[in-house]
C-alpha cells in the first residue's frame, strides 16, 4: 500500500468514528423515531399541481411548507418541504403520516403535541419544530376552507 492509500484508509477510518459518535450522541437525545424520519423523511418534496398548500416560517427562521391533493374532503396525497434542521424534517415527515388519507375535519384537528408524541417525544428546545409542522398544516387547511367559501 502506498502512503496515498494509507492515508485515504486513515482518513476513512477517521469519518467513520466521528460519524458512529454523531450517532451515538443523537439517539441519547432524540427518540429512535426522531432519528429514522430525519434521516430517512417519507412524503418529501414540492407536489407539482397541488389543490392547496401552506408555509409558514417559524420564529427559528425555518420554513415548512405542505402540499394536498385533495379527493372527497379526504387528503389523498401530501408533501411537505422544510428548510429546516433534522427535527423539523422528522416533524414534516410524521405529520404527513398523520394525515394522509384522512379527512379533512379530522387533519384539522392535529396539534403540535400529536406530532411529538408520534415521534416519541421531543428534546424542550426542539418542540418548535412540532410546532411549525402543526402550524403549516393548519394553514394549507384554513386555504382549504377559504378557497372552498
């Protein structure tokens, strides 16, 4: 081996070891939920020609933005799309879950709470994430009605 592939096996070897702290650190903090939908977010992306959407823009400065197809007052289809942390996709993700194939009446109903608890719980200082999902829901939902009126 040359000392070109030496140190290339060395430096291998180095992010391996940061990355299994960065993982070990994050499912001290975060539930195993948290971590499996932050890193692998289901319902992501913009929808193209969606019936409705919201954004809203947390105090954090983050964005999350939700898109329905919408069939029979039943969300048939959403996405979400957030310029935010790994809490705030994990949020975006689970919410989708929530909400996907029920009817409106009821999706309206989602709170921030209810987003967590499906997570399995939320570190304080990311309940904001919780939060902004419920919110950018709520809101392509009050467009819903509006448009609806």
């Amino acid at each position: 081996m040359d000392l070109s592939s030496e140190k290339d096996a060395e430096f291998g070897r180095v992010v391996d070891e940061i990355q299994d702290a960065i993982e070990r650190e994050a499912g001290i903090i975060y539930s195993k939920k948290v971590i499996q939908e932050a890193n692998n977010p289901q319902n992501v992306g913009r929808m193209p020609k969606p019936d409705i959407a919201g954004e809203i823009t947390g105090p954090c400065g983050d964005t999350m933005e939700f898109y329905l197809k919408i069939e029979g007052d039943k969300i048939s289809d959403i996405k979400f799309y957030t310029d935010g942390c790994g809490p705030t996709i994990a949020c975006g993700s689970m919410t989708t879950k929530l909400v996907k194939d029920k009817g409106i009446e009821e999706a309206g109903k989602i709170t921030s709470q209810d987003i967590i608890d499906a997570l399995d719980g939320m570190p304080e200082e990311n309940l904001h994430c919780g939060k902004l999902a419920a919110d950018a829901l709520q809101k392509a939902i009050e467009n819903y009605r509006e448009e609806r009126a």
